[in-house]
C-alpha cells in the first residue's frame, strides 16, 4: 500500500514508526513531515491545509491510504473536500468529516452531545460577548476554580484554571472582547470544577465499531509540579496505573459505547480517532473533552505498545469491519519526556543544532519540532523540539530510561520537566 500521512510532529512521526513496520507498505510518503519522519519515509513539501495539492498528489502518486493527523485540517472539511473533489474514489481515508470533528472544534457542541447522550462531564453554560454580563454573574454564582474554556480549536492552550474571581472575569472579558485566543474564544464554556487526576483513552473506530488503544496519561503545564502555562504537552505514560479493569469498564459503558450510538443517532459517519479527555473523580470517570484525533505526545507513548500491524487497523476501519480485530498490547510501560526550547510556550528560539549519544534498542527519539538546514543539519524548529521516549518493566524504570534518553540529545535552550510520573507513584 501506499501511505501519505498529513501532519509533522511528535504524534506524525510516531503514527509513522508504526506505519514503516507494517508489512503492506509500499511507499510513506508524509506532508509536510519533519526531521525525524524523514528518515521513515518521504517528506512531501506540502501544507496540512492546501487541500487541492494534497488531492492531485494523492492521485498522481497512486495513494491507497491518507491518515490525517491534526485536527485543523479534519476540522477543515479535508475528509469532506476529498470525497467530493479526488479523483481517487477507492482512497481509503483515516479522519472523520467535518462533522465528526466537531466534537473538539466545538466545546459547545461537544457539550450539548454529551448532555444529550447522558455521558458524564462538568456541568457547564456558554457565553459571548453578547452576553458577557451573564457570564459575569455566572461566575458570581459558582465556587472557585474557575474553568473558561474557548469553544473553538486553540492547540490546547485555551482552556484557564483560575483561583480568583475578578480575575476569572478580566480573563473572560480578555477571551470575548479582546480576541485572547481569536475566533476560537467568540464563544467561552464556563464550567464546574471537577477535582481528580486526568488521564486519555483512545479509540480507533469504523463509526459503528471500535478497538480500545492504549491510554495514557500526559502533563500540559510547563513547570514542574503542574505550575505555570499550559503548553501542548510535555511527556507522557502509559499504561495509567489507576486505569485498571473496574475504571476502564466504566470508561466504555458509560462513555465510549454511548459516544459511538450518539454519533450514529445523530447521522455522523465517523472513522477514525477519538480521543476522550477524562478525569477520575472518586472512581468515577467523566469526559472532560473530545478530540478527534490522536493527543500529542500521548500518541509517542500508545504507539509502541501496539503490537498489531497498523496498517491492517487502518484497513479494516476504513472497511467498516473493526469487530473482526483483536488488539495486542505490550505489557511494557513506556514514558515519554518533551524536550523543548527555553521560552516555550511563549517566545523561543529556532534554529539550534541537534545532536545525539546512541539510544539504547528500546529507546526512541520522536522528532516534533525539527527539520534540515540549507547544510543538511538537523536544528530546532518549534518550542516543543524532539522527545525522549522509553520502555521498562515498569513505570519508574520507564520513565527512568527516558530520562537517561534525554540527557544524550544535545542543543542549546534545552529544557524538560524532571518531574513526570512523580505524581502517580503512590497510586494503585
């Protein structure tokens, strides 16, 4: 088969490691790509979004299969633009529409499908700027923390916890009135606070069945022990030692299998990714958001463990015959630590040289943020570069591995978070 992936970071070239060992593939190709995803197939110097060069290259390099990785272009109508307008009418295509989508560019939506389906979350109202003085006095009415959340995609920045409440309002006011996060925040959801510890489950689904993945556990702020900004994501882990099977059936009766017959209740053919954005509260788990893709870096953490070829989950998702597959999943912990530039997730240099010791066998280096120079070297190319990704037996021994990892890749501004998993040791 020949594959194109569309995306270039961390969870593209971790999608793609697992593509380059399946044994149906013919050619990878990956747009755009980056420094890491080269070395496993083709880079095609190609925008995520420029839906008519991605449509001609499909056909004129005979693509049997696209695998869309972000949730722009799946918000876009990508899925939507290639059924109608390429040429290629047997493409088998890994993405929802954009209806689909709507279940992340939409907290709003992602809200009312959720009370309309009884899947447990936060309960919540939505304001703009035409009704700001209600969200004012909403939030008078509620208990700190705050949660404003933009109803719109903002690379998974737009969400704010806030403790005190004149600022809950400056910010509401900054997200409404101001354009904080642009037009992703027209619309703000306030909501419950929920206390528990957060964690990700994932699926794979052909939009009436499903296979359950790996989940994980990833850390958003950019500070240790969960202080400071938000970022897209600074390591992860997997398996979650409190997912055990008591929680994880409650994850699929109560959330995941309601989830599916919503989808087909209300007309939305779905193939592809979900990823359900959860908090354990007591034992109890509710969903605190949707994506409509794999998270980054989770997918660094799930996809090593997959031990099926990938390729023939694809293949039978798109073919509507999920029910007829059998997951196997590496009893392996494997942890994944972010290495970004100092400065992110606000301003950052670019552009510093990238260099290695030799990992060790059970050691990977996703690349997230990299490319090649005019001189062939490998530099910084984002705030969150390059990622140390590792097995062990256990959870400690992975993420002691990681750790190692990440003391062998070398460049100027280098900065990680020393303190991932320390917050699970004690759970059971």
């Amino acid at each position: 088969m020949n594959i194109l992936l569309i995306g270039s970071g961390g969870r593209e070239h971790a999608i793609a490691y697992k593509i380059a060992q399946s044994k149906h593939l013919d050619k990878l190709y990956i747009a755009p790509g980056n420094g890491g995803t080269a070395s496993l197939g083709t880079n095609v110097d190609i925008s995520v979004s420029d839906f008519p060069a991605i449509s001609d290259f499909i056909v004129s390099n005979s693509i049997d299969m696209l695998v869309v990785g972000p949730e722009v272009p799946l918000a876009d109508g990508i899925v939507d633009y290639l059924k109608d307008n390429c040429k290629n009418k047997s493409l088998k295509i890994i993405g929802p529409t954009a209806a689909g989508a709507t279940i992340e560019s939409s907290k709003e939506f992602a809200k009312r499908f959720m009370n309309a389906h009884g899947i447990p979350t936060a309960k919540h109202k939505a304001f703009s700027a035409n009704n700001i003085d209600e969200g004012y006095r909403f939030l008078e009415s509620i208990k700190p923390p705050y949660v404003l959340k933009a109803d719109g995609l903002a690379a998974g920045k737009g969400v704010l916890i806030l403790n005190d409440l004149e600022e809950a309002k400056t910010q509401l006011h900054e997200m409404l009135c101001n354009n904080k996060f642009g037009t992703s925040g027209a619309t703000v959801i306030i909501e419950d606070f929920l206390k528990g510890i957060e964690l990700s489950v994932f699926i794979l689904t052909d939009g009436c069945h499903y296979v359950l993945l790996p989940e994980a556990k990833d850390y958003k702020r950019i500070g240790e022990h969960d202080t400071g900004l938000n970022t897209g994501g600074m390591g992860s882990i997997s398996p979650v030692p409190f997912a055990d099977k008591t929680f994880m059936d409650k994850v699929e009766n109560r959330i995941i299998k309601p989830t599916i017959n919503g989808l087909i209740d209300e007309g939305i053919k779905y193939v592809g990714f979900i990823f359900f954005g959860l908090i354990n509260c007591g034992g109890d788990p509710y969903v605190i958001e949707y994506n409509c893709r794999m998270g980054d870096p989770e997918t660094e953490s799930v996809f090593p463990r997959i031990n099926n070829d990938i390729l023939e989950l694809f293949s039978a998702a798109a073919d509507k015959r999920l029910d007829e597959m059998t997951m196997d999943i590496s009893p392996d912990s494997v942890a994944t630590v972010m290495l970004v530039s100092k400065g992110y997730p606000e301003k950052y240099p670019k552009g510093m040289p990238i260099s290695f010791d030799n990992p060790d066998k059970d050691d990977i280096i996703f690349h997230a943020g990299t490319k090649y120079d005019a001189d062939n070297h490998l530099v910084a190319n984002g705030g969150r570069v390059i990622t140390a990704t590792a097995r062990g037996h256990n959870m400690t021994e992975a993420f002691g591995n990681a750790y190692k990892l990440a003391d062998k890749i070398y460049f100027d501004n280098k900065y990680f978070r020393k303190d991932l998993g320390t917050d699970l040791t004690n759970l059971k």
